[in-house]
C-alpha cells in the first residue's frame, strides 16, 4: 500500500550533481524509482546516469511531469532549494540535508502548509514504498511489501526494524 509514494511518483533530485545527490539517484534508479529530472544551478545540460540535468526546478518541470523532489544540497543552500520546490507546485519534498538552521526549517515548513506541499525531514533518510518507489539513503533491501508500515525518526533503527519484520515474514 502506498501512501505518500509509488508507482505514480516521479521525482526530481535537487543537487543531483553533487556526490552524495549522484550517488543515491543511481541506487534510487537501480530500486526502481523513476526520477526524471535533476537540478544543480549552473550546470544545466548536463546528464547524471542518463538523466538530464537543469538549472531550476521550473525549468525541469516544463520539460518533465514531477510530483515530488528529493533535495541533496548542502545546508547553505538547502532552504532556497525546499523553496523553490514548493513554490513551483511539487506535492512532496524530502529534504535528505542535515544541519539546516532551524529558522530556514520553520520558514520553509510553515511555507509548505500554506502551499499544501507535504515535506518529509529535513535530515531524513528518506520514504519508500517497497516493490514501488524509494526516494531516500535507506537500504531498498531491507525492506518488503507487507501489511506493516513504519515511521521513524531514526534511520539506523527503522533499518533494523525493517530487516526483523522482513526476516520474520
């Protein structure tokens, strides 16, 4: 059962150029989520594992059809980033960056409630929906279609959890 991703979710991944953002859109393709588009100021034009790169959010959502972000930018930049995901319409931005000041947090968050956007961290390792949709740093395997779904605020033990039920059927 999906609730906030799945088959129909189509992301695109803010700082897809950066390290940690290439890296995660390789194994977040590979799980089978589909990301259509990357943003990285400046570096528009490009292509990162075969998946064309913009300047802005704007700019790839008139290209590609995205209902959601995943944001990989380092601190500084991440509140202008969560912004202009939100302002451009996306119903779903996970913020997977740490050590946002938490002014930028509240004023990008209390932007999403007025704009119906639902955010997921910041400093999270993600959300997935397994067989379906995985935007996050989480370990795809260890998690398993099932009648149980998890919320947590702590990666490393929803990982642990997730391997238990898994085991257990």
């Amino acid at each position: 059962m999906a609730i906030l991703v799945g088959s129909g979710t189509r992301a695109i991944v803010q700082g897809i150029t950066g390290r940690q953002g290439s890296f995660h859109t390789k194994l977040m393709l590979e799980y089978g989520t589909k990301i259509v588009a990357g943003v990285t100021p400046g570096k528009g034009g490009r292509e990162v594992h075969g998946v064309p790169v913009y300047d802005t959010v704007r700019e790839a959502l008139a290209e590609h059809d995205a209902n959601a972000s995943i944001v990989f930018v380092p601190a500084r930049f991440a509140k202008e980033a969560v912004v202009e995901a939100i302002e451009a319409g996306l119903e779903l931005v996970v913020v997977i960056t740490e050590h946002i000041p938490v002014r930028d947090t509240i004023e990008f968050l209390a932007l999403a409630k007025r704009e119906g956007t639902t955010v997921i961290g910041p400093n999270t390792p993600g959300i997935i929906t397994p067989g379906e949709c995985k935007l996050g740093v989480m370990p795809g395997h260890v998690f398993r279609r099932g009648p149980v779904g998890m919320v947590s605020r702590s990666g490393t033990l929803t990982y642990e959890i997730a391997a238990q039920l898994t085991r257990a059927g």
